[in-house]
C-alpha cells in the first residue's frame, strides 16, 4: 500500500513499517530528542523556523512560526499543552494513519520534542474512536516509550473523538478534548486550550454552553493558556530535523516546500495507495507512484484536492506538489489526499458528491454555511436527476457567492472553493446539466476512507444515510447539528450522532 520514490528521500514513512522501538531507534530514532535535551528550547524553534517545515494538516502553516509564537504566549503559572490532531477525515486522504500504522515513533519523538521546547506536562493524541488499527498501534507504542524512558515528566493520553468530518478541525478538536462537541470556536489567534474548569467557569459566565464562549489564551491564571496543535505528519517530522538539522531538511523539496510530502491517491486508478515523496513531484508522478497510474483505459477527467481546494483538471496533472505551485493554478496542496476521477463522470456528479458531504458535515453555527450549503447541495441533486433549469443554476451562483458569510472555520470557504471551480472550468459541461431533457446520472459518493485494502479503498459508505442533524435517523429533525446537541446536552451524546 505505501511506497516511496527514492529510498533515500523518506522523512517519515519507512520503506517498511517499525516492528519495535528498537527498530526505530536502530536508524537513528531518538536522537532529536536528546538533541533537544542538550540546548535552548530556543535554538530548536529556530532549527525549526529555518528548516521551513509548514504544517501539514492541510493550511500549511510554517512550523516554526506557530511553535516561536505559543511560546511566546506562555503562561506565568499555567502550562502550555501539546495536541497530535490525529483526527484526519477529510475524503481521500489516509496518509496519517498510514504514517500511525507504519511510525508511530517519529510522531511520539516529534510531540515529546514539542512538550519540551513548551515545557508541557501533557501531550494527548486526538484521534477516532473507530480508528480501532491506530488506537492499539498508538497504545503499544506509548507503553515502549514510557518504559524507554522518553517520558519524563509528561503525561501522554489518547482520545477517541467522534467521526465528524469537523473534528479535525483545530478548535473543534479542543473543544471534543474538553468534553464537548466539535463545533469550531471562533478563531483568534492565540486561543485559549485545553482546561475543563476554566473553559466550565467561562461557560457559565455567558450562560451559553457553547463553544463560541471559549475565547483568547493568555499569561495570567484567568484563562487557559495556549495550546500547540499539530497534526501527526508534521510531528512526525520534527525528530529528524533536530537531529539533522535544517539544511538536511531542504536538501529535498523546493526553496518554498522543502521536505516531503505524504501523498493518498484514490479514485480511478490501478490501486489506491499512499506514498511519501520529495516536495516538487508532479501530480502525474504521484498518480504513477502511488497507485500505478490511471485505471486502464480511462482519462482523466479531474482530480479533486480532498475537498478543500480547487479542482484540477487533466491539463494541470504536469503541477508541482508544492504549495507555490498549486497556488499559482488557483488550487491548493491541502492535505495531499486526491482523489482521480475518470472523463466519463460528470462534473456536476462530482460538484453534487463535494457539496452533499460538507453541507451535512457543517454545524450549524453559522446559517448561510448551512442552510445555503444544504441549498447548494440540493440544486446540484436536482441537475444530476435531470430536473434542473436555468434559474437553479442562477440560484446555485447566488448561494455560493454568499455561503462563506460570516464562518467561523473554512468549511464554508471549501464550499466555495471546489463547487466554484467546478463550475468555473468545467463551464459548457455544467450548463449543458440545467438544460431540458438532460440525463439523469448518479451523484458520485464522497466520504471518508475508512481504509486502504489490496484491493482497493475502502469508502465510509456509512455517510450515504447521515443525514444533515448529524444523525442516521430515517428522519431529519431539521435541527442543526449545533441545535440538535447544545438542547440534548445533558441526555443526548455524540456517539449517538453516529
Ligand atoms: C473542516 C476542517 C477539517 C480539518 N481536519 C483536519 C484533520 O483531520 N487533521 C488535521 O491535522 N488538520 C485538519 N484541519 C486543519 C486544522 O484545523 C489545523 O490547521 C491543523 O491541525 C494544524 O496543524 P499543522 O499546522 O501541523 O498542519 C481541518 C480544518 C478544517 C477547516
Ligand atoms: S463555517 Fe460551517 S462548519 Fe464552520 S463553524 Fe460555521 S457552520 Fe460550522
């Protein structure tokens, strides 16, 4: 299932997965670690800062950076905390967990690392309940490691969130960490993280209950200090580079994206699969690599980045994996999970299977994220059942134009960006679907991958039934999911939601 391009460019998948901690420490595992115990917390953020490491959870924030900043807005009296957000949901992409499967030492050494240079005492690894292959190998490992010593001071726990798409979402992972729901906080720039009574007394200062309640970190005791959050590919990473140091870093990738970078690749091809290579391979290389290429026979129709950029098209499959060069085509590197799909689908079939999956999987608090997104999803229903006319592809511009007003995370935004582009560049075949007489066609299913088997991925098909409150019930409440949950709180919980 995984595979790397140059035996020697691998940062984070091996070639084969660690038995032991033994194996790992064997090629080197360990030594960022005593590294780090050997100089400044400072000189390792700035090792960091200079590698130019950008987090690979899918906003490719530059690492050093966040990691100089929560330092900075260190507590006097309470401590920062580290979180591994291991919660990947996003549709197409499965590299985190193969990375958990295969190493998940590089990412126990990378948040060590981080608990360190933030003189953290916790460090919890956010992942799924349902991630039954993940939670042993997370489990084991941690025992090897806390009887290796690595632990000191620190404590490492593990949750099991909930299945929801927007868990992965930073502030809706603090938030389930908390006990709550994952509905995303409204997002300043140094929030407030993780501290059940603090996050308690400022819940019941507003009277609320809700997540909008948890506001701004700060330096004093009044409020919960800041937390870093990272996800698993870039803690995986840190290790090696405070080891090796920053130059090794960049000796692969590009100026802009050195490094690698842990690509999925699903949909119509030979046989889907994820590989780790350098920063600056082509998508087409990705495609040949990873999953042996187009299915036989077809063509490419478009390939989606997960589904939160722009949709590519057969011509951009030359693009460089890096972050300079999906911007410069108007796209995204996202979290590097793309999902090939054949010339013979239609594109509103795969605009139609993008909108239905983020509209069920917004929350709520903002209305026009919904309400338009459950709009939008409806429209492009109604163009694949061959129903729909010109004045529903007008109405489908006007939800979208508006659909991010006000949001508070960038779900809405991912609405805008895949559906938009679909329309934009696939214009004649999308029109031609709000025409009379047009064909009907099946939505093409977007969900997340519960799995990559031999025989190919394994989609969440579960999320053909859930409907928009977050429930399988035969029956939408029509409540928001936001609703449905702050109502029930007391009698009600997520596992129920499914
Ligand atoms: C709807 C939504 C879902 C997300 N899901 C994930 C996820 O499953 N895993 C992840 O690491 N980041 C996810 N993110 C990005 C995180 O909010 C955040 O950017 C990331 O944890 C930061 O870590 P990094 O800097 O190491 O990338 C998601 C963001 C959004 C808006
Ligand atoms: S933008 Fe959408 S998913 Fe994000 S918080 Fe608002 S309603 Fe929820």
């Amino acid at each position: 299932m995984a595979g790397s391009v140059e035996v020697d460019a691998w940062r984070v998948l091996p070639p084969k997965p660690y038995d032991s901690l033994a194996d790992y420490i064997e090629v080197g595992g360990g030594a960022g670690l005593a590294a780090t115990d050997a100089v400044e917390p400072d000189t390792i953020v700035e090792e960091l800062a200079a590698s130019g490491l950008r987090g690979r959870g899918g906003a490719g924030f530059p690492t050093g950076v966040k990691w100089r900043t929560i330092r900075a807005y260190a507590s006097a009296v309470l401590r920062t905390s580290v979180v591994v957000n291991a919660a990947e949901g996003e549709p197409g992409t499965f590299k985190d967990r193969t990375i958990i499967r295969a190493n998940p030492y590089a990412v126990l050494e990378g948040a060590l690392i981080a608990a360190r240079v933030m003189a953290a005492t916790s460090i919890t690894i956010a992942t799924k309940a349902e991630f039954d292959v993940e939670l042993t190998r997370l489990r084991a490992a941690i025992d090897e490691v806390r009887a290796a010593g690595w632990l000191g001071d620190v404590e490492i726990s593990v949750v099991e969130g909930p299945s929801e798409y927007l868990y992965g979402e930073e502030t809706a992972l603090l938030e389930v960490i908390d006990g709550r729901p994952p509905f995303p906080r409204i997002a300043p720039p140094y929030r407030r993280g993780i501290d059940e009574v603090v996050a308690a007394e400022a819940d019941a200062e507003s009277g609320s209950g809700l997540s909008a309640d948890v506001q701004m970190a700060g330096t004093d005791d009044s409020v919960a200090p800041p937390v870093l959050v990272d996800n698993v590919e870039t803690m995986a990473n840190i290790a090696a580079i405070v080891a090796k140091g920053a130059a090794w870093f960049r000796s692969v990738g590009t100026a802009e994206s050195p490094g690698t970078i842990v690509c999925t690749i699903t949909g119509d091809v030979e046989h889907p699969g994820v590989a780790e290579l350098p920063m600056g391979t082509s998508l087409r290389t990705a495609i040949d690599v990873a999953a042996g290429g187009v299915l036989r026979g077809l063509e490419v129709g478009a390939v989606l980045v997960g589904v939160s950029s722009a949709v590519l098209t057969a011509d951009q499959l030359d693009t460089e994996l890096t972050y300079e060069s999906m911007k410069a085509i108007g796209s995204g590197l996202g979290s590097a999970g793309y999902i090939v799909i054949g010339s013979s689908t239609d594109p509103v079939a795969i605009a139609a299977g993008v909108s239905r999956f983020l509209a069920i999987e917004s929350c709520g608090q903002c209305t026009p994220c919904k309400l338009d997104g459950a709009e939008i999803a409806a429209i492009l229903a109604k163009a694949t059942a061959g129903n729909a006319t010109t004045d529903d592809l007008r109405e489908l511009e006007v939800r979208l134009a508006r659909v991010a007003d006000g949001a508070r995370c960038n779900l809405a935004s991912q609405q805008q960006a895949v559906v938009g582009s679909i329309l934009d560049r696939f214009g004649p075949q999308v029109a031609a679907r709000f025409e009379p007489g047009a064909e009907a066609v099946p939505i093409r299913l977007v969900a997340a991958l519960v799995d990559i088997e031999d025989t190919g991925e394994v989609v969440d098909t579960r999320f053909v039934d859930k409907q928009p409150d977050w429930t399988f019930d035969d029956v939408d409440s029509g409540k928001t999911p936001v609703d449905r949950l702050t109502d029930h709180r007391s009698d009600e919980t997520l596992e129920g939601a499914g």
